[in-house]
C-alpha cells in the first residue's frame, strides 16, 4: 500500500514537473522574445531603401535634407537596436550574419559623422553616401533572410520541444491513469474484504454482547487508565449502579481500597501468572454494604491500548453455604470428640473405683467367711474383674478411635509374643477341652518392626475369642510370610461353633453379640473384634475371616510388618550409623510405600520410630511427644508437609523445637527456599537412601533449637548420582542395591512387586482419565503421588518424566502437562520391564 | 487598480513610480513654446481646433510623471525611463474608453485600446537614464512597460506596442 502510494506521488510529481515544463515553453512562446525580430530584421531592408530614396530626394532637392537626416536617425537606430538588443545576440553570432551587419554598422557609424556635420559638406557627400547605401542593399536582404530562415528554425525547435514534452505528458498520464487504475482495483477488493470483515466483525461482536449481556457473572471492563468502559447487566445486579452511572468510573466504586488503603487488586500494568488472575476481594454494593467477591482477571491488546477485563461472582451465598457446612462439620466433630471424650473419661473414672472395689474384694477374701459368704465373694469378684474388661474395651476404642494411639514401633519378636499369648489363654482352653497350638514361620523369621502391645491385643482377643467359642476342638494359631517378600499373616484357627454367613459380615462392628445362646455360653461386650479391626487398620493390615457354622472359623491378619534381620545381622558397620544410633524419629508421610521404606531403613539402624500417615496426624503426636527429628513429607492431603511443620513450630507442644527435615520427591528450586523459610531444617530429596538419611540424621544437632537455611548440603550420595546417571537410566541400580540392603532382599523384592501392580493401577488410570478431554482432573496431586514413589525405587526416568509433568503443572501449563502423559505408558513399560528381568535385580544385588 | 500598482510597484522593486504633484489633471498646460515632439490628432474638434494637439517637451513635463526601471530586449542592461503615463495623459485630453494608434517616425504602427491601458503602464518616456532620447537612440518618446515586473508584460502584445520613434497619436472614433 505505500509503495503504491510512492508510485503515485512520483508518477504525480513527475507530471506537476512536466506540465510546468510545457507551461514555461509556451510561456516562452507567449512572452515571444522573437515577436517581431522579423519585422525588425526586414525593416532594415525596407529603412535602408527608404534612406536611399530620401538621399536621392535630397541630391535633387537640398531642402529634402532634414528628411533624409532623419530617415538616417531611423535606420542608425535600428542597426543601433540589432547590434545591442538582447533579443539579437544568438544572431550575431551567427557567421552568415555578422559580416553583412558588420558593413551596415560600418556604414551607419561612418556616415553619421557626416549627418551630424554641416549641410553643404553633407550636400557634397549626399551622391557617395547614395552610392554606399545601395552597395549595401544585398547585406540588407541577406540579414532580412537570414532572420527568416533563423528564426523559422527557432520557432520549429521549441514546437519540437513542446511537442516532445507533450508527449512525455501524455504517456506519464496514460502511466498514472494505469496506476489509479490499479489502485482502483485494489481498493474496491480491500473494500470487499474489509465489508466481509466488518460483517463478520459484527456478527462476533454481536455473539460477545450476547455473552457479555447474558453472563450470570458481572464483566467490567476497563481501559488503560482504568476508567469502566462496559458494565454488563449482571454487574448492575450485582453492584445497583445504573450502567451509565458506572461507565467512566474508576473501579474502586465497586472494588474499594481495603482499610488501610491497599488496593485489592494488582496493578494493572503487571503481567499475572494463571494463578493469580483469580482472587477473593471484597466488593462493595452502591447502598454501601460490603460482600465477598471472586474475581478473575484477563488483560488484552485492543488496538493502540490494551483492555482489561474483570470478571466478578458474588460469593456471599456460597460462602454462607461453605461456613453453614464448616460449622455442621466442626459441631459433627465436636460431638464424635465429646462423647469419645466422654467415654474415656468415664472410663477412667468408673475404672478407679474398681480397682477399690476388686482390691477390697481380695482384702475381703483373705478374712475369714463361711463358706456361702466365700461362694458370693467369688462371684463379685468375676464380676468386677469382667466389668474392670469391658471398661477396658471402652477405653481401647475410644482412645483408637480419637486417633491417639499411635504406633511405638519396636523390634519384636512375634513368635515370642503368639507363645506368650497362648499361655495365658491355656488354664482358659483346657478348661474347654480345647487342644492350643503354635506353628511358627517356615522360615523361622520372626522377628519384626512393630508396636508390641497391641499385637499382643490383636492375638489377645483372637486366640480368647477362639478359646471362647470352643469346646473339646483344637485351636490353632499359624505364623507365615504369604511369600518370601509378602507381609506377614497370622491364622487363628478354631473348630468352634463358627458363625453363620449372613453374620460374618457385621461381626467386626462394635457392640455385635450374634445369637442369645451365644452370648450365654460366653460374656462378651461385643466390641474385642471391633478393637481388632482397629489396630489391624491402623497398622495398615487387614482381617478376614472364614467360618461355618458347627465346623469351625478361621480368621487371617494380614500385617505389612517389616522383617527385621535377626540380631546378630543387625549392625551394619557405619559410622554414620553408630553416631545417630538411637534416636526417636517421626515420620509424617501419607505415602504407604514411602513411609514403610522410610521407617524400615530407621528401625535397621537402631532408631525408635513413630508413624503418622498424614499432616494432622503428625502435629497431634508432635504435640504429646518429644522426638528427636521428624521427618515430614512435604506433599500430603489434607494440612501438607510446610502447614504441619509451621504449626509443630509455632505450638508449645513436646517437639516445638524438634527439628524437621522435609522429604520430597521432587522440588522447584524455590520450593526448597520455602521449604527453609517454613522452618525445616534440610530437605531430603528422594529417592532417600540409607546413606544419605543418615547423613541428615547425622549433621543435625540432637534436640537443640536449630538455625534455620544452616542445615546439612544435600547428601554427597545423591551428588554422586546425579553426576553417574547423566543420560537417564531407566532403573537407578544404586538405589535398588540401596533399598535391598536397607530391606533385606526378601522385604525389598515383596515392595517392589508390590510398586510395580500399585503403578501399573496408578498410570492405567491416569493415562485413561487425562485422554478424556473433558475430565476434570487434579493432575499434579496424581502424578505427585506417583512421583515420589518412582523416586524412592529408583525408577530414574519415569521419575525425571513426571517432575517434568508436575513443573508444568506448578507454572500453570496444564495443557503441556496433559499432552505428556500418553508417553508415560511406554515409559512404564519398559521400566518395568527392566524391573521385571531377572538381570536388574541380580545387578542391584551385586552392586551392594 | 492604482492601488495594486503601488503594491506591485513596492513587492516587485523594479517599477518606481511617481506620479507628480505638479499641475494637476485638467489643469492647463504652458503654452507650447519648443518643437513639437508629439501630436495627438482626432480629437473632438469643438474642444481642440482641428481636432488635434501638439505637445513639446515642456507640456509633457507639466503633465504627472513617472518613471520605471527596467530592462528590455532591445538594449543592454537596465536602464531608469521617465515620461507621462498614458493613462494620464488620456485623462488629461478626456478621452476614455477610446482605442488609440500609435505613429513612429519609422512608419510603424500598432492600435492600443486604453482600457488595457493602467495607472503607471505604460509610460510615454521622454528621458531615458536622466537624458532626452535622440531619434538614433528611439526618441523622441518610447511608449515602455516594466517587462521586468512580470511575464505579463513581456507578450507579444506589449512588445508591439512598446513603439519608439514615437511622433503621433490617433485616437480612433
């Protein structure tokens, strides 16, 4: 377009240049310096025969003299003219002119001395001057020609030129007319393009009006100086200002400065990441009150400016809607907490007073009593010895279920402790008639990682159960490992009265008595299976029984408990271990897989640890407890890692000061800033080894108030991995090798098979959920999970994959992140291939 | 028109014209006394004896001057030409509205009508450079425009009735 503008205007300037160059010849013409030279140059003919004659006149009649004077005067002052005019220069230059001139002006000037000169002198001359004047009549002649010819010649030259720069004129305008031609043609095409344009500019704007018009949410938007440019009908609802009342405003009419004269939403000018373009605000209503507001904001460019765009939605009702369910929920809670706490207390206080009554029963029993009083005697003190264990129940079920049992991890020996158990329960058993027995693990191991008193329930009540509902049968109670890697089970096995199936269901609920005669032959509260059911949950197993009627029942605990080596194998010669050797260690971590590592690779290394499976968890036991360190999980539902350790922190409980190491799978740089900044003393970075976890647990100060960013480098293990596994292994062997020896080959071989079915579940669900375009997922909380596992066994590439996954997510690139999860199943596939053959793990073992 | 004269005359610089404050128009002339250098003839005869009027040097000197420099094509360089504007010399023989010829002593001759005549142009100049002009020098009186001022006075139009030599005027019925 400018180009051809360009054209134009020098076709244009071209054609101004040449018409002036016509109308300066013909203004040439027109000022005709030539006029009437030919006149003058033949005067000069017809003057000097004019001469002639009046000479002739005067030779003949002297008092003719004056009149040829004067004729001599007029032909004198024309030669005069032809020699100094302007106008005759080129002419006399001319070689056929200047010698007749030359004689002429000779002439002239000659003979003028005689006409200024006396009369009779000029008399006397009079013939000779005739005669000279006639001699001169062909110079005369030749010069009236010669002007002819010139000035013809003169006259055809400058036609000539007129003509050629008419010429020049025309073909310039035919140049020009061409160009508007094309111009032409080029704006009536841009002019259809632009009408279709418009039209369909119109028809979007007209769509954009009816969603602006029609949008339940309040649009405001503004321009670059923030004045209101539209304000839909849904803001004028929403605020009560008229829309021209609105428009021209400032946005703080509706959107106010908060009490101390912040503004509640950020410049206008700055770029938002995508989380922070939705924020709460409080908005104000023209009648003056204030209501809680969301706001999304999105700036365009819109021509030389830019436009913003401020979505609003009243949250009033929604926020009354969530603070009515928050209220219901802490009101529900605050009931469950007072009747648990209800039922504890009660617990206690029923619990002293029998005591007194039992002990004074036994006082009473030492005195002497007639034989009925001794009989009545025995039976109040079974009775109060049956109250003081249904008292007991209570108290077991109300303390797991406030959730402040927690786990006192220990070794245990859990043949010993079956053995015990079957002790005591024997006077009871032979009483019955019953045969007890115990068949230890086949492969003699029994020792494991657990909190000994309430196996000791579980079996308590299994084995008292079975001894119960038996009579003259065999009660059997097995050991076993389900494989060589798999979690532990115990199978209590009876030959008793059984239960019906259509009971077996609810015989783990509380308070569950099944039928009257039942409940004849043995007392019970009905809840000793209700605590099983607890303890196994909490220890993160699970019960199942088996049962028919008049044959007998079986029930099958099934515990992931970590198999400890026996004694004599247990130190591994460390210096390291020896230094942080027997520290109480908690460990916060929702994660199954993770925290049984974790804690497996603690309980080798002599520590006593304490579990909790999620943030609140941790805090509660935090608070009651002092430990040494606590380990805490940084990505967890509910309160995560950063909000449990602020609040073990800012609380005054038993491990306020403790210090807390955060573990991560995976962490933006700035992430472990804040990790820092929240008060955790390191951070661990998964996959964690043995090595590097007791290099932490080393370098850290035992209970002394810690300085925080001051903690312990990233372990030099891990250093050391990162600078060996440049080029992405598909299985980190090293962390393999690690957790073999950390676990024993039979654990470790048992987690594995059991990460490779738990992420094959994991991915095949997630890869389905992500290609449906219009799930709704939260795809960094999925790939997380997935992210610290792959981390903790050294799937290396699957790991380095999802971080990326989860980066993307973190910095607001949904859409990327989703684009690379179909990768990950063939990403899978062979890593759990190479997992899977047999060479991996031969190698893992080898590298030890 | 007399205005744009003067403004002409001041933009341009090359017209200096000064009309005098000497005997005024339809005064009476002095009496003709030197030869005569310039005749006027076909006027009305019951104002002028025989329709005609002779004038010598000393009558066109008592007549409004004015003088314009300029150069031309038929001398060299510029040169400064006092006389009396024809228009002022029309007014003074009350003639208007008339077409004149004008006579040199060379027998040429060209028609003028006066109404293309103006204020100041063109002159009837007597002097040429402060000193009268001989016949062999296109006197007695050369009829001169200021062909300098602008194209328009360079035409061929103003060219032929640019006439020196000039002896007598005809005013044409």
């Amino acid at each position: 377009m400018a180009a051809v503008v360009t054209v134009l205007g020098a076709i244009a300037m071209g054609i101004a240049v040449l018409t002036l160059g016509v109308l300066r010849q013909i203004d040439a013409q027109s000022s005709a310096s030539s006029d009437n030279v030919q006149w003058s140059l033949s005067q000069v003919d017809v003057e000097l025969l004019t001469l002639t004659v009046a000479l002739d006149d005067a030779i003949r009649e002297p008092e003719k003299l004056m009149v040829a004077r004067t004729r001599f005067d007029v032909f004198f002052s024309r030669i005069n003219t032809l020699h100094v005019g302007s106008i005759y220069a080129s002419l006399r230059e001319s070689p056929e002119f200047t010698p007749s001139f030359n004689r002429l002006h000779a002439f002239v000037t000659q003979t003028a001395v005689l006409m200024d000169g006396p009369d009779d002198a000029l008399l006397k001359a009079l013939p000779q001057i005739s005669l000279h004047t006639r001699s001169l009549f062909a110079d005369a002649h030749q010069i009236a020609l010669k002007g002819v010819t010139s000035f013809a010649r003169l006259t055809d030259l400058r036609r000539a030129g007129v003509k050629f720069t008419l010429i020049e004129l025309a073909l310039l305008t035919l140049v020009l007319v061409a160009a508007l031609a094309a111009m032409l043609w080029r704006v009536v095409r841009l002019g259809q393009v632009n009408q279709a344009k418009a039209a369909e500019n119109i028809e979007t704007l007209t769509r954009l009006d009816a969603v602006v018009a029609t949008s339940l949410d309040a649009v405001i938007t503004l321009d670059d100086l923030g004045t209101i440019t539209e304000f839909n009908q849904a803001a004028v609802q929403t605020f009560g200002y008229r829309r021209d009342e609105a428009l021209g405003q400032a946005l703080t009419l509706v959107i106010p400065v908060t009490a101390d004269g912040r503004q509640q939403l950020p410049p206008r000018n700055e770029t938002l990441a995508a989380n922070q373009r939705r924020r709460r605000v409080m908005a104000r209503h023209r009648l003056g009150h204030s209501f809680p507001a969301e706001v999304s904001l999105a700036s365009a460019r819109a021509g030389a400016g830019r436009v913003h765009v401020v979505f609003l939605r009243d949250l009033s009702q929604q926020l009354a809607a969530e603070q009515a369910l928050v209220t219901a929920r802490d009101e529900a809670l605050a009931g469950e907490k007072a009747k648990a706490d209800l039922l504890v207390v009660m617990s206690h206080e029923i619990r002293t007073p029998l005591n007194g009554m039992i002990g004074t029963i036994d006082l009473l029993d030492s005195t002497a009593l007639a034989p009925h009083q001794r009989e009545y005697l025995r039976i109040m003190a079974a009775s109060g010895r049956l109250l003081m264990h249904h008292v007991n129940d209570v108290l077991d079920i109300a303390r797991l279920d406030s959730g402040k049992a927690s786990l006192n991890l220990a070794p245990v020996d859990l043949a010993d402790l079956i053995r015990e158990v079957i002790e005591n329960q024997t006077p009871t058993s032979q009483a019955n008639g019953n045969v007890l027995t115990f068949t230890p693990a086949p492969d003699g191991r029994s020792i494991v990682a657990g909190d000994a008193a309430m196996l000791r329930q579980v079996m308590m009540n299994l084995v008292g159960n079975a001894v119960k509902f038996t009579h003259n049968g065999n009660i059997s109670v097995e050991l076993a490992h389900l494989s060589p890697h798999g979690p532990t089970e115990i199978t209590v096995r009876d030959t008793g009265i059984g239960v019906l199936p259509e009971d077996l269901g609810r015989i783990f609920e509380d308070f569950v008595t099944l039928d009257p005669s039942y409940a004849r032959r043995a007392s019970g509260t009905g809840l000793g299976l209700g605590i099983v059911r607890r303890i196994v949950a909490r220890m993160g197993g699970k019960i199942t029984v088996d049962s028919l009627p008049g044959a007998g029942s079986t029930f099958r605990v099934s515990l992931p408990l970590t198999l400890l080596e026996a004694a004599a194998r247990a130190p591994v010669a460390s210096a390291g271990a020896a230094k942080a050797d027997g520290l109480s260690v908690l460990v916060v971590e929702d994660n199954d897989f993770n925290r049984l590592i974790v804690r497996d690779m603690l309980l080798a290394d002599h520590h006593r640890v304490t579990e909790a499976s999620d943030g609140l968890e941790g805090v509660r036991l935090a608070q009651d407890q002092r430990f040494d360190v606590i380990l805490m999980d940084i990505s967890m539902p509910g309160i995560d890692g950063l909000q449990a350790a602020q609040r073990i922190r800012q609380g005054d409980g038993a491990s306020s000061a403790s210090p807390i190491v955060a573990l991560t799978a995976h962490a933006l740089q700035e992430e472990t800033d804040r990790f820092r900044d929240s008060g955790m003393a390191d951070v661990l970075i998964k996959p964690i080894t043995r090595e590097t976890l007791r290099m932490v647990l080393a370098g850290l100060p035992r209970s002394d108030r810690f300085k925080p960013g001051q903690a312990a480098k990233p372990a030099p293990a891990k250093k050391a991995a990162e600078v060996t596994a440049p080029r992405e292994v598909l299985v980190d062997l090293g962390t393999l090798s690690d957790l073999r020896a950390s676990l024993g080959d039979a654990k470790a071989g048992d987690l594995i098979a059991r990460f490779l079915e738990d992420t094959d579940q994991r991915l095949s669900d997630l890869t389905q959920r992500a290609s449906d375009p219009d799930a709704e997922i939260e795809l960094v909380s999925l790939v997380h999970r997935m992210t610290g596992t792959a981390a903790m066994f050294g799937a290396a590439r699957l790991h380095r994959h999802l971080s990326r996954i989860e980066d993307m997510c973190k910095t607001g690139r949904e859409a990327d992140a989703r684009a690379e999860v179909p990768a990950l199943a063939e990403l899978w596939r062979q890593t759990a291939d190479a997992y899977l053959s047999p060479g991996s793990l031969a190698q893992a073992s080898s590298l030890r | 028109m007399f205005d744009r004269g003067w403004l002409r005359a001041g933009v341009l610089g090359l017209v200096t014209a000064a009309l005098s404050t000497m005997p005024g128009f339809g005064q009476t002339l002095p009496q003709r006394t030197g030869p005569t250098i310039l005749t006027i003839t076909g006027l009305d005869p019951d104002a002028h004896p025989g329709g005609a009027v002779a004038f010598d040097l000393a009558m066109l000197k008592a007549m409004p001057q004015a003088t314009i420099k300029t150069s031309s094509i038929w001398t060299e360089g510029p040169h400064s030409f006092s006389g009396v504007p024809m228009a002022a010399l029309a007014e003074y023989l009350h003639v208007t509205d008339a077409t004149v010829r004008l006579h040199a002593i060379n027998d040429y001759s060209v028609d003028m009508p006066l109404s293309e005549t103006e204020d100041d142009a063109p002159i009837l100049a007597y002097e040429m450079d402060g000193a009268p002009m001989p016949v062999r020098d296109k006197g007695p009186i050369w009829i001169i425009y200021p062909y300098d001022a602008g194209a328009e006075y360079r035409s061929d139009t103003v060219y032929s009735r640019s006439v020196w030599q000039l002896d007598r005027i005809d005013i044409l019925r």
